[in-house]
C-alpha cells in the first residue's frame, strides 16, 4: 500500500470513529437542548488547539451481543488543548455512543487521559454526559469507576480537576465529580443522583421527577454539591474559562499574574457602602468589590449558603481568595453548610498557592436545636481546622461585628492570620451588647426601680467598653485599625510582603479533620 492509499484508509477510518453514535442519536442529543461531545471540547477549548488521542480505542467486550457493536471511541473523547493558553486534559463522554456509558475500555480512556493531567501536571476537565456503568461490561465497569475515584483523590490538592456535568451522571457515577475540585451545572440539562426517581418509588412509594430530584438548581442552592450553576452550555464554558484564569495550573505554580487595576470607584465606594447603624444589613460583596482589581468579583457556590461569600479577586494582579461573612443574609452567621462551603475553599486555596483574605462582620454560630442536631459543632470545626492548617498568606479586615466563636474562626491571630486589621466600626466580644448586658448585669436589672432604664444604661457600658476595635488592639490582637477607604492599600501591602512567606509545619502523614 502507498503512503496516499494509506493515508486515505486512515481518513476513512478517522470519518467513521467521527460520527460517534450517528445521525439519529445526534439528532435525539440536540433536540434535547444538548451539544456533542465533540461540539463541547470545541467550544470550551481555544481554537484548533484540541489534540485527540485514543480515537481507535473500541471496547472488547463480547457479552450480550456486545461483540456485534461497534462503539466509535468508546463513548468517550479524550485529549488535550488550551483554554485561554492554559494547558490542559480533557474527557467527554459521548452520550450518543450506548449512552456514554462506562465500559472497560472507556474506563481506560479516562483514567489514561488523568494519568497524563498528573505527570503533565495541568488541570484536568471532565464532562460528564452518561447513563452511568455499562450493564453489559458488569464488573469491569465497576473496576473502571474505582480506578477513576482513586485517581482523584491522588489528584487532588496536586491538579485542579474540573467537573461538568451536561447529561445524566447516575449512581455511583456521581462520586468522581463530588471528588474533583469545582463542578459546574447548567439548567435542565444536568442530573445528578444516586438513586434515580423509579428505584426511589420502588423502595420508598416517593414520586419525584429527575428535575426535582437531582437537577441543577438543586445541587446549586439546596445540596452545595455544583459550585458552578449556568443557564447555557456556553454560559457554562465561559465560567470555566474565567476559573481557568484564576487558578495555577498546579500545586507547585502560582496563578498567573495580571496587570494591575484600579477599582471601579465611582461605582463601589466604601464609604457609601456601609451603613451608619450596625443593624443594618449591606452586600458585602460591594465591599470585595470597592478593593479589588477591575472591581472584578467571581464568586462560586453563590447560590448556596449564601451566608458567607466566596471566590476569586485580583489585588495588584495576583489572584486572592475572598472568603466573607455576607451580613444580607441571617446576618453573616456561620452554621453548618457556610462552614463546609468555607472550610473547602480554604483548603483549595491552600493547596494551589492562592492567598487568603477574610472579611469579618458575623454575629457568631449559628444557635439552635436544628443546627445543633445537624452537626454544628463537627461541621463548624471545619472552618477552624481550614484556616489553622492553611500556610498561605492569610490577611484579615474585621469591618463590624466579630463576636464569639465567629471572631476566633473568622481568620483571626489565634488561627494564625498574618495580618489582622480592623475598621474603627469594628466590635469584638464574646457577644452582642444586648446579650451580654441580660447576662452580667441581670440582677441589677431585674432589682432596679426601671428595669429597661437601667438595662439601656448598661448596654451602653458595655457597648463603649467592648464595642470596639481597641480592646483587641491593646493586646496585639490586631495590627492596626484602619480608616475603610485604605483597605485596599493595607491589604495589597499585605500580600506584597507575605509573597514569599513560609511555615514550619509538624512532621505528620496527614491530620484528621473533621470530615
Ligand atoms: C448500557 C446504556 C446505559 C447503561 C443507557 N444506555 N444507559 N447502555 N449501560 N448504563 C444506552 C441505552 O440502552 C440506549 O441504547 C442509549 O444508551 C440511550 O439511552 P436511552 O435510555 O435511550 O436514553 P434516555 O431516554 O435519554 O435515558 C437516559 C437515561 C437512561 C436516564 C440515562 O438510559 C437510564 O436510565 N440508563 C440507566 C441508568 C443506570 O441505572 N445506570 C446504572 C447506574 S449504577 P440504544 O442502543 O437503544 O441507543 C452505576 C453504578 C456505578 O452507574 C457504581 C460506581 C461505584
């Protein structure tokens, strides 16, 4: 054979693999509002920069009529290519190949694509679109979810890993996007479960549709598995490209740095931005953005425990974690889901180099027999533990209410905050004044002529004595009280000189946190 006759054989062969499932199963995946696998890679990636590998790959297995099926690439498209210049791996999982399901082969696919993410050392993205384990391959694609699961965890902490889910990801399926770093979802078109709504009914006589059930908005406001949620599969590419360009590539690296930016200040003004009474509630995300470059705020997990607030800024050019409390809702306290939606932030950020700062103003745990019973104590643990083991530059601003257990696992000294500064607004007690007054004072209030006289009276005492940043200033607590218009000022100084910061940390294996 010629190189021409063979290079033509080869484009024959390349032109079957391409059509994937074929034109009818193409034609079901877009009238239900769905891209290709391939169409996905396309829009995601930076133009023609897609390399595919392993298109010849074909499945071997034999049962159930399998030897008479031909199934082009295995259901899955594996390779590499930039997004915005940044290297990275890349799977889809082509749902109109048997579903996308997961074969042995298929398996293979992908945990050869993340074998290379790992030794190339660049982030790593997964679209998930498929009916889970393929029946017919048993076992083998059960071993093939088990190798991709410890995969992830190898990963993680080393690679940023990537998950978007843009079709069905069913049973234990679910388990390789709750392992990986960010998972994005987009509306109507993703479902995630571990049971679908037939055994569900089954088993329990409960009927829900698969929207209700595991839908986007779901994960994104109710379960806080989604960080991401997207109204289109473009939108959805988009977030992702803006991810990409915040984070390292990996755990040895540092984000790339951008050029500086001044804050929109006409728009977000401090000053404007905090209310003269303290009960007031403001979005504190307007604050993040009165700091940081461009005024430019990417906040993940918005929809969901939306108490405190967190995502990606730049200050001077350098990527920063913001993690806040947000006094617009419940007031800024921590409780279960805002511990565990800070505690993992902090510890990507820790792990990819990415500093930290924290804006303060919570009224503490949140109390109640609910939260109690949920597990507070074990899931605001988290928060503490996330901050005392975290070596990045950590940089503090308490800006109102600092009070209790939420002053202590907000990122103060005694977690080991490089720097903590305050607003002269700032109040830092054990709790409220109003509280704390019932409390100390009750029996001179309970005994006084006008017990509500005297109870204004000794609410005011308190309130000159501890309301304030001073107290804490005595004793080192904070390193400097600050007016709000240089905030910007001191904390880009902050990172500036913590840029190359290092700690010691105890000779261990790996610490238990309060999972
Ligand atoms: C083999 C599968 C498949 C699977 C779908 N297909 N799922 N083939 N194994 N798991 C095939 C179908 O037979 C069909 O093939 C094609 O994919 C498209 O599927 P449809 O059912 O026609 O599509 P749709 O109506 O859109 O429904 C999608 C679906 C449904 C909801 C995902 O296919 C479904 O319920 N599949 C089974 C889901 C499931 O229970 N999976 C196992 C989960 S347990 P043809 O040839 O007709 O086009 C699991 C364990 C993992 O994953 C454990 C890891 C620890």
């Amino acid at each position: 054979m010629s190189i021409k006759s063979k290079t033509s054989d080869l484009k024959r062969r390349m032109r079957d693999a391409l059509k994937g499932g074929g034109t009818l199963a193409i034609e079901k995946q877009k009238a239900t509002g769905k891209l290709t696998a391939r169409e996905r890679i396309i829009a995601l990636l930076d133009p023609k920069s897609f390399h595919e590998y392993d298109l010849f790959v074909e499945h071997a297995a034999k049962d159930f009529d399998m030897d008479k099926k031909y199934l082009p690439g295995d259901g899955v498209i594996t390779g590499t290519g930039n997004i915005t210049g940044h290297p990275v791996c890349i799977y889809a999982q082509d749902f109109t190949v048997a579903g996308g399901s997961l074969g042995h082969m298929h398996a293979k696919k992908i945990t050869k694509i993340m074998d290379h993410a790992m030794k190339l050392k660049v982030p790593l993205i997964g679209i998930n679109d498929s009916g889970g384990a393929r029946i017919q391959e048993g076992v083998n694609s059960l071993a093939g979810y088990g190798e991709i699961f410890y995969r992830n965890t190898r990963a993680s902490g080393v690679i940023p890993q990537i998950s978007v889910i843009l079709g069905p990801c069913a049973g234990g399926a679910v388990y390789s996007p709750a392992l990986t770093d960010f998972v994005f979802v987009v509306d109507k078109i993703s479902k995630m479960f571990i049971t679908g709504p037939e055994v569900i009914k089954t088993v329990l006589g409960e009927e829900i549709s698969m929207e209700e059930l595991g839908g986007a908005r779901v994960h994104a406001e109710i379960t806080g598995n989604a960080h991401f949620f997207a109204e289109s599969e473009q939108e959805c590419f988009d977030q992702i490209k803006k991810l990409v360009g915040f984070i390292p590539w990996n755990n040895v690296k540092k984000a790339d740095a951008f050029p500086k930016k001044n804050p929109k200040s006409r728009k977000f003004k401090i000053d404007d931005i905090i209310p003269s009474d303290p009960k007031q509630p403001y979005d504190v995300r307007d604050v993040i953005r009165a700091i940081v470059d461009d005024s430019e705020f990417f906040e993940i997990q918005e929809l969901f425990a939306a108490n405190i607030v967190i995502g990606f800024a730049r200050l001077e050019g350098q990527t920063v974690g913001f993690v806040a409390n947000q006094p617009m809702v419940q007031a800024g306290v921590l409780d279960v889901d805002s511990s565990d939606k800070a505690a993992r932030f902090i510890r990507y950020c820790d792990a990819f180099n990415i500093p930290l700062c924290t804006l303060v103003d919570l009224p503490g745990y949140l109390p109640g027999i609910e939260q109690e019973h949920a597990g507070v104590i074990r899931h605001g643990a988290k928060i503490l533990y996330a901050y005392s083991e975290a070596t990045v530059p950590k940089i503090t601003l308490i800006m109102r209410k600092a009070y209790g257990g939420g002053y202590i696992a907000m990122c103060s000294h005694h977690l080991r905050a490089d720097f903590v500064f305050a607003w002269p607004t700032a109040e830092i007690a054990v709790m409220g004044p109003e509280g704390a007054a019932n409390i100390i004072f009750r029996k001179e209030i309970m005994q006084a002529d006008n017990p509500e006289e005297v109870r204004k009276q000794k609410i005011n005492e308190y309130k000159k004595k501890f309301a304030n940043p001073y107290v804490a200033a005595a004793f080192g607590y904070i390193d400097a009280v600050i007016e709000p218009v240089e905030t910007r000022h001191f904390l880009s100084h902050a990172l500036q000189i913590s840029a190359d910061k290092s700690e010691v940390t105890p000779d261990k294996k790996h610490g238990i946190p309060p999972f």
